[in-house]
C-alpha cells in the first residue's frame, strides 16, 4: 500500500485538487439552494405588497383616513 510520501507530488497535488472541487460543488449546491428559497420568499413578498396597495374591498376599514378620523370622540 502507498503512503503519503510514497506518492508522486503531481498525484497528491491532483487528488488535493480533486477534494477542494468536491467541496466547492457541495458548497455551490447548498447556495444555489439558498438563492432559491430567498426568491420564493421576495416572490411571496412581493405579491403580499401589491396584494396590500390594491383598493380595499372591505368597506373602508382599510382605505386611507384623515387624521380628524383619529380624534378622540371628545374632541
């Protein structure tokens, strides 16, 4: 069995090179996850913004009041 030393320079710089590659496409995997759960999530954001301007349906209970509204009764 070869050890460490035994091996050819160029082998060990080869496999050295071969780990840091398996380590840089696990960590790009684990990113491009991330990218692909921050765009659902500014997706979902983004609806819920333009889902909050559109015009209330409710009756008003939405719709923007003047600062008179806001008055205590005793005023």
């Amino acid at each position: 069995m070869e050890t460490h030393q035994d091996t050819d320079p160029q082998d060990q710089r080869l496999t050295d090179l071969e780990i840091k590659l398996s380590y840089t496409e696990h960590l790009l995997e684990q990113l491009d996850q991330v990218v692909v759960r921050q765009q659902q999530q500014i997706d979902l954001l983004v609806r819920e913004i333009a889902r909050l301007q559109q015009p209330s349906t409710d009756g008003g209970l939405g719709a923007p009041r003047s600062l008179r509204d806001e008055l205590p009764p005793h005023y």
